[in-house]
C-alpha cells in the first residue's frame, strides 16, 4: 500500500515540475515575443540601410585611429 501512495507523490511531484516548466518557458516566449514587437514597432519604419552605412563609416574612423595609436 505504501508503495502505491509512494508512487502517487512521484506522479504529482513531476506533473508539478513538468507545469512549473512549461510555465517558466511560456513566461520566457511572451517576454520575448513582446520584446520582438515593441522592437519592432519602434523601429519599423527606420531605413536601415542609412544606419548601417553611417555605422560602418564610424568604425572606419575607430580602425584608422586605432592603427595610429598602436603603431610603433
């Protein structure tokens, strides 16, 4: 009889760890899943292109200076 009771502790035990899990992932989609949108309904209508030049003429201007210091 004990083993049966035993058993039913076991059972409950997982289905406990097994819903605080799928809760914890669920939890995890939502946040990142609004992340997801708030990122892109503030930055939708950015041109892209635009920014990703002016960053690579930025880390241009990094590279040179960068060379010129460490140039010995």
């Amino acid at each position: 009889m004990e083993i049966i009771l035993l058993r039913k502790k076991i059972k409950r035990a997982e289905f406990k760890r097994d819903f605080r899990d799928f809760f914890k992932g669920l939890a995890f989609g939502i946040v990142v899943l609004w992340l997801i949108l708030t990122f892109y309904h503030l930055y939708g209508d950015t041109s892209w292109e635009e920014l990703i030049d002016q960053f690579r003429s930025l880390m241009f201007v990094i590279n040179i200076k960068l060379s010129g210091i460490f140039k010995i």
